[in-house]
C-alpha cells in the first residue's frame, strides 16, 4: 500500500472515530447529563412547582424505556422505572403546591421530595457511566482500533519491504 495513501487513510479513520465518540456522547450521556442536570434544579428549587417543571424537562430529555447496563442489570439504572419515579415526584410536588407554606406538612413535604430528587440524580449518574460500554460502542471501537492496527501494520510492511529490498538480508 502506498505511504501516502495509508496516511490518508490513517487520518479520515480519526477523523471518523473522533465524529463517532462525539455524536455517542451528545445522543446518550450528554442527554442523561442534562436530565440530571435538571434534576439538580428541582432539588435546590424554591416552590414545589419550580420543582414540578424541573422534573418534567428531565424526564422529557430521559430515554422512556432501556437499561445502559446490559450486563447484570438493575433497577436502578431501568429508565421504565426512572421515569414512573420521576412521575411520582411531580404528582408530590403539585399536591405539595396546594398546601399552605405554613403547614408542617408542606415543610416535610419538600424535604421528602429534595431527598428522593437527590437519590435520582445519583442513579441517572451511575446509569450515564455505562453508555460508553454500551455493546454498539464497544464494538465499534473493537472494528476502530482493529482498523487503525491493520493500517499502521501496512505502513510498516511496506517499509519493511523497501528496507529489504535496499539492502538484502545475507544467506549463508
């Protein structure tokens, strides 16, 4: 193979896993990101209805269905589950939002609803790990490298070959 034409090759090969690694991130981890990153907000909102549309952008954002854990997976990290939770606290903030601030129940309430709000976030984070061992990318990065590894072989055949050729190996 030509030195020339290899690096080329070389090149457009990182060029299009560095696109691929970009878009996996932006279609699942940066999406689990910003639903957590609402999440946040809701926790440190100041009205159980701030708190309710925090919640419905993070789920919006969420997968409705699927585990990024396919090797023993858990309830944790089950986005079908996520989002029945999800519902939940928004079905609690709005009852919380039609009590009285000066009601016990609505201080109780709101430190409920911080605390699982809380305990969500750090579910999305352990489930947004595992979207970079996701099979499709292990996979895609085991052809990748697999790629890269048979290009940087040819290269260094060739010049294996022109080496041999400028100067033969002595038989005796």
């Amino acid at each position: 193979m030509n030195k020339k034409l290899s690096g080329i090759f070389l090149i457009v090969l990182m060029v299009i896993g560095a696109v691929a690694i970009y878009n996996h991130y932006l279609e699942s981890y940066y999406v689990v990101d910003r639903g957590k990153a609402f999440l946040s907000r809701a926790e440190t909102a100041p009205t159980p209805d701030h708190m309710a549309d925090a919640l419905q952008r993070a789920k919006d954002l969420l997968p409705k269905s699927g585990n990024p854990v396919w090797w023993f997976p858990t309830p944790r990290t089950d986005f079908v589950l996520v989002n029945q939770d999800i519902n939940g606290l928004i079905e609690l903030a709005r009852f919380i939002g039609t009590l009285s601030k000066e009601q016990e129940a609505y201080q109780v309430g709101m430190d409920t609803l911080r605390g699982k709000i809380r305990t969500l976030g750090e579910q999305l984070g352990e489930a947004a790990g595992y979207y970079f061992l996701s099979p499709s990318s292990v996979f895609f990065g085991f052809l990748w490298i697999l790629a890269a590894a048979v290009l940087l072989y040819l290269r260094s055949r060739d010049k294996l070959e022109l080496i041999e050729e400028e100067e033969p190996l002595l038989t005796t």
